[in-house]
C-alpha cells in the first residue's frame, strides 16, 4: 500500500503518517512534508525516487509526473493494471494533501504580489483532484479532522484500503471538489 503525503497544514500529520507506517504503507513526500517526515524519524520516500527527475523550477514541479499520477488514476482494470506494470509504476491508494495557503498569503498586508503568486498550488490540487475522480481505488484526503476516523477505520482491518467504504469515499471526494471549487474561485 502506497501513500502520498504533500500538505502545508502538518496538524497531526506526525501521528497519522506513523500510523499509517504501521499499518503497512510505504510513504511518498516531497519538499517539505519530506523534511518533516524524516525529522519526525518517519520512513518516507522523496517523489523524485518515484519519477527518476528531480524537483525543478524552485519546487514548482515536483509531482506532475506519469509515475505519480498514473499510479493515482489507474483503476482495478486489468487493462490499467497492465500497463501500470509495463511502465514501472505502483498504485497510490491514498492522496493526503492540502494546498498552499493562498489565501491565508494574500490576506497578510505584508504579502506581495510574488507572494501571492508563489503560493498558488499547481501540484496539490491536480493530485486532489485526480484521488476524488478516482475516489472507487483511491481514497482523497485533504482535511486534517478526518485523519483520525480514517486510522480507527482502517486500524482492526485486514485490508485498510477496502476499510473506507464507498460513502465515505464518495464523502471524501465530494470534499474535495468543494474545496478546490472555493480555492480556484478565490
């Protein structure tokens, strides 16, 4: 089981990576949720292993890449499940993100137009996106306060992933729309 991990907000992030850990999956960061991960001895892997290409553009490119998001919108057709493996990649089955603080930035009356423009997110919401779309294999999460119920309900089960029922998916999906929705518009 793979997960991967890019948020700004890390409120409880520590225990719900770790757990995660323990449940068997494997980690997946970049920049700076990477640094806090490792700094919180929690075994992850740099997106850029995934790729094979480097974070470029000062960390304006990190994540768009076939690898990450091919493994984020495969489905359980065999048809993807065959070229998913033709091409080297592995299924991601949970998108923890949250997006750059945009609006947070520009509310500052120190904020800059390069600001504001730095912390417009590109990669967050595309994988968001792409997990709530295929939220039938992928479960999306982009809110802090559902860290919790997702580790109760995956914790006693012998396949966490299947442990979020299609509700709850749908739920989690619909989250993630309304949200993006609100983060474009603004």
């Amino acid at each position: 089981m793979k997960a991967i991990i890019s948020v700004s907000n890390k409120n409880g992030l520590q225990d719900f990576a770790q757990n995660l850990v323990d449940l068997g999956f494997d980690i997946i960061s970049t920049g700076g949720t990477k640094q806090f991960l490792e700094k919180n001895q929690i075994p992850v892997t740099a997106v850029s292993e995934i790729t094979g290409f480097p974070e470029i553009l000062d960390g304006r490119v990190k994540t768009l890449h076939p690898s990450i998001h091919g493994g984020i919108l495969a489905t359980n057709d065999e048809s993807h499940k065959n070229e998913l493996s033709q091409h080297n990649i592995d299924s991601i089955d949970l998108v923890i993100v949250n997006l750059y603080p945009f609006i947070e930035t520009i509310k500052e009356d120190t904020s800059t137009l390069t600001d504001a423009i730095e912390n417009i997110d590109i990669g967050g919401p595309t994988m968001i996106r792409a997990a709530a779309k295929n939220f039938l294999n992928v479960i999306p999460v982009i809110d802090p306060e559902d860290y919790q119920w997702i580790y109760e309900s995956m914790k006693n089960s012998k396949s966490p992933i299947e442990s979020i029922n299609l509700s709850q998916r749908k739920n989690l999906a619909i989250k993630v729309f309304e949200h993006i929705s609100v983060y474009d518009a603004i």
